[in-house]
C-alpha cells in the first residue's frame, strides 16, 4: 500500500512501532493457527487409520505450535 507523504512517519513514532510489531504478531498468530488446523486434521486422519505412530507424532507437532502461539501472546 501506497501511503501519502503526510501519513508517512520518518523515524517512527513509538505508537507506530508498537502497531507494527502489533500487527506481525497478529500475522504470526494466524499463520500459527492455519498450520495447527492443518495438524489437527491430518491427526484426525491418522485416528481413523489407527495409525498410532503417526498420531503421536502429530500430537507432539500440535503441542510445539500451541506452545509457539502462547509464547507470541505472552511477549
């Protein structure tokens, strides 16, 4: 996105820095949760195949990213 010259900040404001880091956490989260929707799913498969290594193995992926999102949240 083109921004005017008036709305253009340069150094940045602390308001502005904080809305951009804002902003990639928000970008970071959501990223988080497609990939979790994508683990949860694929495990869902594997249970109905009784594919008990690869449900272990995708539970530990799903703990791993929840554990990512709450570390994004918490900082």
């Amino acid at each position: 996105m083109i921004y005017p010259v008036s709305e253009i900040e340069y150094p940045p404001s602390p308001a502005l820095l904080l809305k951009a880091a804002m902003i990639a956490r928000l970008e970071s989260l959501k990223t988080s949760s497609d990939a979790l929707m994508t683990i949860i799913a694929a495990r869902i498969g594997a249970e109905r195949l009784n594919d008990l290594q690869e449900v272990e193995k995708l539970t530990a992926e799903q703990e791993r990213i929840i554990a990512n999102m709450k570390a994004m949240v918490t900082s």
